[in-house]
C-alpha cells in the first residue's frame, strides 16, 4: 500500500480495509477516527467569493446537517439581501436561520441573533461588527466568529430543526443578545421567568399562502437583567416584553465577567408554536453544545463516508468533499415529527397541516442533470421519500413543482419533474402508492395547460408545442426553443415510463413526440434555431446570442439538449465528423458573445468569457453535459481530455472555487460524478457515461449494503487518456456503465496513460443509448 498517500490522506482513513490479521481493536480506532475527520475536509465557504456581476458560486456557508429544515449562516448583508454572505464583507450582522436556495430566489423564514456589549447598538447597520477570516471558523457542523467591535466569540452548531449558540462575552456593564425577527410581519414575547423568547417571522419572497408563519423559541441559561423590544422603524421598547409589527425584535441584557459564556437554544416550526418547542426538546433538550456539535458532525460523516477516495492530491480530495456537503444540503425537508412521532408538514401550497412528507428549496431545471440521478445511485431511500414529497405537492396544489421556494415560484422553464420522477420510477425508487399519482401528474404537465398557478409550472406554450410540434418564436413566448428543446427530452421519459406501465399507446404517442427536437435543427447552420409559427426560422440569427430564444445560453449551448437520442443529433448533423468538428469549434472559438436580449452582460455571461474556454459555458447547465457527448460519436478520448481539464482549471475548495452558480448542488454533482469517471447524461435511462477519472481510487458503500470500487491506474497530472478499462476483471469496451453494474457491487478498473487511445470504445456497438439506435433495434 501506498504509505504516501496514507499520510496524505489523514494517515488513518484507509486501515479499515487492511488485512484480516489486524485486531478487530485496530479496525474499531480507526474507523472512529474516519469518521471525526472527514467532514473537515469541506471547506463552506466555497462559491462565496461572488457577487451580482461575478458568481464564483453564489453560495453562503450553510451550517446545517444533510438536508435540513433549517440552515444557519453569517449575515453580512442587510435584510433581504440575496447575497446574504460575501467573503469579501468586512462586517457581520448576525447568524441567521436561512432557508435561501439562490441569491435570486432569496430567502424565507428569516431570523437572527447577534450579541453586543456596551452601549446598546441594535438597529442592523449599528450594530454590525468588524470580522476577520482569521478569527472565523467554519465547518458544516459549526461555525465560530468573532465580533471584534464588542469582543465577543459567537459560535452556533446545527441540529436539523434547531440550533445551540454559545456567546463568550467580556467583561462588561452591559453586554446584550438580539434576536431580529425581520421584516413583512413578525413578533417576540420575552418570558424572563422561563429564560426564553418566543415569536414568529413572516418574511418570505413569494410561494406562500396567507397564513404562513416560522414560529420560534428561544432558551436561554441566563436571566434577563433587561428585556427590551423594538417595534417598526426600530423604534426602542425600553422595558416591554411584546411586541408585533411589520419589523420586530427582542433584546435581552445582562453584566458579564470576562470568559462568561451565555448559551441559548433555538428551533422552529411551520406548524406551531408548540411543534416548535417539540423540535427543541427532541433535538437538543439537555444537550451540551459540545453535545450538539458531535452529532452534526457525526450526522455529516455517516454521508461523506458513503463515497472514500484515495490520492495522493489532497487538494483534489477538499474539492470532492466540499462538493459533495452542497450535494446533500438541497432539497432541504419540509417536514416535521408530530408529538406522536408521525411525520406531518405545513403546506406551502394550501396553507394546511398533512400527513406524510415535503421538500422543497430546489429547481428542476438545473438538478435534474445529475443530483437526482446522484440520489438515486446513493440514496434510492432518500429519493423514494422526495417522491412522496412531489406526489403531496400535486395532490394539495394540482401541479409538480418546477421551482419550489417554499411552494411555487415563477422562474425558469421546462418540464423537468418528468425526468426526475421517471429516473426514480425505473430505478425502483417510486413507492407503489404515489405510482399512479405521479404519473398523472407528469401527464397532466404534457396536456394541460390553463390554471397554471405560475408560468414555471407546467408547459408555457403548451398548446402551440401539441399543435405544431414546437413552441413558435413569434407568438410573444420567451425562450421558446429551449422550451421545445426540453419539453421533448421531458416526452422521451414519460413514453419510458409508460413503457414499464405497459400503456402501449402513450409509449407511442411521447415517443413520437420526444423526435419534436428535429422542428428546430437547422441544416443550414446545423445548429437549433427559433422557428416562427409559419415554418420559417426566426431571423436574423445569431448563434452567439444569449437569451431570446433560449434560456441563459446561446444555440451554442442549446444545441446538444437532445439528452435522449444524440444519435440523432449526429445524423442531423452528417455524421461523426461533422458532430466532432462541432463540438470542438464550441472550444476554439473566441468566447465572443451577443447581450442584446439582456440589454446587458449577465454574470453568465461573463463566466463563460474569462475562463478562456472558448464558448463553453460550464458555469451555467444547459452545456454540462456536452463535454460527454464524445463518446457517442466515437471519440471518448477527447472526453477524457476537455474532463480532466475542468475539473482541475474550473474546481477547487477556495472562496473562488466555482466558475459559476453552485444552484441546488448540480454544478458540484457534476463534479462528484464526473471525478467518479462518470456522468447521467441522460436520466431516464439506466446508463452513466464514462468520462476520466481523477482519483486513484473510489469506493461507493452503496445503500443496498453493496460497494463498487474504481480504481485508476497510473493516474497522474499527465496520465488521464484511458489505454483500457476492466470490469470484474473482464475485459471492458463500453464508454458507459450501467445502473445495475453499480448497485450489484463489483471493480471497475483504469488503464490511464497520456497518449490518447483513439480505438478505446470507438466502436458504435460501445456508444451509450440513443433513442435512435434503438428505434432502428
């Protein structure tokens, strides 16, 4: 064994799988030892080194453990500010509860506590502190800062509901905790006899009914030597305890020595004041915030550990892990446990308290691509109950969600719950229950069109894509290509579907209908094309240009959205080399590009253009997936290539580690996936599509109790050409792996090199699924 990369990789992370002849002692210390250190390695303040005109992620640090009610983070913007957490900030405002998914969905259920000392300072700008990264620690599991202007440590640790802050004060006349319970209606009540404050917050950004509140409490292991509020225009409630308004918070006050620590208890509800209490006492009750620290931390070990990796690169190793924490944060629960241990929600779309489960902060659009698939190949349980989620949501709304934030939110297109819902339901993922009911809902999706709550929700331009094949560019609906251009991949999986249903007939009718990208291709310029309703392509055209007809991209990007029969695609476009020569030219052109649409350059923009890769747009997803399309046309060494190049030009762990927005975890999927060796180009099939790996090694402990190792051989800076590939020791020529192939368990091995094996899986009979080939079968 490589005692080199051993050392490099925490010394110890690897002796659980030596020889037998090790004592059984041995093997319990060091498994405990893997499991304290590994969430260490993800740094959280990756992506937050952004901005509006600039996104290195867009990301705040997310104190949260896997998939969370409620996330915590450092407040350095003011109130309501999407970019709640910039690392270039100089000053903090509090730690906040969060539920934000996106700067430009912003935020929901917002609160925040800050502590101050000497003269009372409690309005947002005042009472902002000078910090340093220097005196800032920050983990998944626990986030340290110090206020530098009233010398105070601030420390919280996360539960999933709840939270334990631990303030270590100065010595001072009068030193002060806040809670700020934010602005569009909100209300405190300090109980001193109790040490708590209770109240609620309003503050959302849309997706909500009228009765819609986050109810918190507050306990604390101090008396209250003073009990202020604040009521609208932060106007001083000096002595009152209560206090409603549209902006509201609470201060409480007491003298300190030097080293006193002040502890407070905090969790919420969307159900009640009373669920509230319950989610603290059962997350935390009696707990140590040491206590409560270990279990988040424990919590987010369980999950990194599922995928180990070995290498000598140990920055390589942060990245992945760093990537894989944002994987498993979205979609965040929307459930909690009743007195009776029953699970039960609040419904973000009729306004009721339900039975069963709900999640939400995530849009379709970007994590169709790869986290859906992601949960599906990790945590097929996970995904089941998600589904249930979906199934609720339609049933208690009339619609799937595209973008949930709580409930619906206008933004973006597509269809892409058919996708996401279809991937689970062929992998096994559907209970049997929400079968038919989602079904239904996909379908209503691809034939209904009025009542639509938002125009995100199901198809805009339904009736003219029914009609016509296609979505017109001259009938006043915006991005309409890439509406038709996703509608038809949405079609391909709900005729799969039916498929495993045996509904014969709508196999035939979304088949047919998933062939509707052909409407767009124009032979001229082989390349997708707005068409107007008469049958012309819109004109004039410029494939450079952004927006318009397409969705933050250009027909560059769009192009190769045809995920289901790339086939296809190349037979659109003459052939292999045609298709090669396309894909290449996105790479050597100059990054030019037209804003007309926009009026301006979106960050999206300005992502793709000063990475000098040409016009590929990583930084945003509808280009994600093209680097793979390689393989299909015979090539997969040049996938090997352009995959290796951005994971280590476009990734690291810093402040500046993304090359555009994180959105929901896809872009980091991305990463995990394709550092793996592989890809979901196409989710709805059983298929992954082999890129490089970058890692020496990789064991999935998959849920099924099974675990499939990928091991690389000879993997270097230099070495990431594939010479050969075996599979369970046989001889592999496939430039994909199959679903099963992984949940059975097994090895998978690399032969890498740095000479480019051009004959390596460039025969037709080794390309990944085309629903053209398969038409032809």
């Amino acid at each position: 064994m490589d005692m080199s990369r051993l050392t490099i990789f925490l010394g110890v992370l690897l002796l659980s799988f030596v020889s037998c002849n090790k004592t059984t002692k041995q093997v319990e210390n060091t498994k405990a030892v893997k499991n304290d250190n590994l969430v260490d390695l993800v740094n959280p303040l990756m992506g937050t080194d952004s901005d509006y005109s600039l996104s290195n992620g867009n990301t705040y640090p997310a104190i949260a453990t896997p998939w969370a009610m409620n996330f915590w983070t450092p407040q350095t913007a003011k109130m309501g500010d999407g970019w709640t957490y910039t690392y270039d900030a100089k000053k903090i405002r509090g730690i906040k509860q969060t539920h934000q998914p996106s700067p430009w969905i912003n935020d929901y259920a917002a609160f925040s506590l800050m502590a101050v000392t000497g003269d009372l300072k409690f309005q947002e700008d005042e009472r902002a502190s000078w910090f340093s990264h220097k005196a800032e620690t920050v983990k998944p599991y626990h986030y340290s800062v110090y206020l530098a202007d009233y010398d105070v440590k601030a420390e919280v640790a996360p539960t999933e509901s709840a939270a334990h802050f631990k303030f270590t004060f100065p010595e001072a006349e009068q030193s002060y905790i806040l809670l700020d319970a934010f602005f569009k209606g909100s209300m405190v009540k300090i109980i001193p006899e109790e040490r708590k404050i209770i109240g609620y917050c309003r503050n959302n950004s849309g997706g909500v009914p009228e009765n819609f509140h986050n109810y918190f409490v507050a306990e604390f292991d101090h008396d209250f030597e003073i009990t202020n509020t604040w009521h609208d225009d932060w106007k001083l409630q000096k002595n009152v305890k209560n206090s409603e308004g549209n902006h509201v918070g609470a201060i409480i006050g007491f003298k300190t020595k030097r080293g006193d620590v002040v502890h407070v208890k905090v969790a919420s509800s969307f159900i009640s004041p009373e669920q509230a209490q319950l989610n603290l006492d059962r997350e935390i009750g009696g707990d140590s915030f040491e206590d409560t620290k270990d279990k988040a931390k424990q919590a987010w070990n369980k999950e990194l550990n599922r995928i180990e990796i070995e290498d000598d690169n140990i920055d390589h190793i942060r990245t992945f892990y760093s990537c894989l924490y944002r994987v498993l944060l979205f979609p965040r629960k929307f459930y909690e446990f009743d007195k009776n241990d029953d699970i039960v929600h609040y419904s973000p779309y009729n306004g009721k308290v339900l039975p069963g489960y709900m999640f939400t902060d995530n849009g379709f659009w970007d994590t169709f691509r790869a986290v859906f698939p992601f949960f599906n190949m990790m945590y097929p349980e996970l995904n089941s109950h998600i589904m249930e989620g979906l199934a609720n949501t339609y049933k208690e709304s009339g619609w799937l969600p595209e973008w949930a934030s709580p409930g619906h939110r206008d933004c973006m297109i597509g269809s892409n719950s058919a996708p996401i819902i279809v991937d689970a339901f062929l992998k096994g993922n559907v209970k049997e229950k929400d079968v038919d009911v989602l079904f239904e809902a996909i379908l209503k999706n691809a034939t209904v069109e009025e009542g639509r709550p938002v125009n995100s929700v199901g198809r805009e331009g339904l009736d003219y894509y029914n009609t016509l094949g296609y979505v017109p560019y001259n009938v006043d609906i915006k991005e309409n290509a890439a509406r038709t251009l996703e509608y038809a991949y949405a079609d391909f999986t709900i005729s799969e579907m039916a498929k495993k249903l045996g509904q014969q007939e709508l196999v035939e009718k979304f088949e047919k209908q998933s062939l509707n990208y052909n409407h767009l291709f124009d032979p001229l310029t082989e390349l997708m094309r707005g068409k107007n309703e008469d049958g012309s392509f819109q004109y004039p055209f410029n494939p450079l240009k952004w927006g318009d007809a397409f969705t933050e991209g250009n027909s560059l990007h769009y192009t190769w959205s045809v995920f289901h029969d790339i086939q296809g695609l190349i037979n659109l476009m003459g052939g292999n080399d045609a298709f090669i020569s396309k894909l290449d030219g996105v790479f050597t052109m100059p990054p030019k590009f037209d804003d007309s649409y926009y009026g301006h350059t979106i960050h999206e923009i300005r992502e793709m253009q000063v990475v000098n890769m040409g016009n590929y747009a990583h930084g945003n997803q509808p280009i994600q997936h093209m680097i793979y399309l390689y393989n299909y046309a015979g090539a997969p060494y040049k996938t090997q290539e352009r995959i290796r190049e951005v994971l280590t030009k476009l990734y690291s762990s810093a402040p500046d580690g993304y090359c555009g927005d994180e959105d929901n975890g896809q872009t980091s999927a991305w990463y995990v996936f394709s550092s793996l060796g592989f890809y979901p180009v196409t989710p709805g099939i059983n298929q992954y599509v082999i890129g490089s790996p970058l890692f020496k090694k990789a064991t999935l402990h998959l849920e099924n109790g099974n675990t499939f190792e990928i091991h690389s051989e000879n993997n270097s800076k230099d070495n990431f050409y594939i010479q050969s590939v075996n599979l369970n020791e046989g001889v592999y020529n496939n430039t994909y792996l199959n679903y099963e192939t992984i949940q059975n368990g097994g090895v998978l091995k690399f032969n890498l090199t740095n000479t480019a094996n051009t004959e390596w899986g460039s025969k037709l009979e080794n390309t990944p699924y085309s629903l053209n080939n398969s038409i032809k079968k």
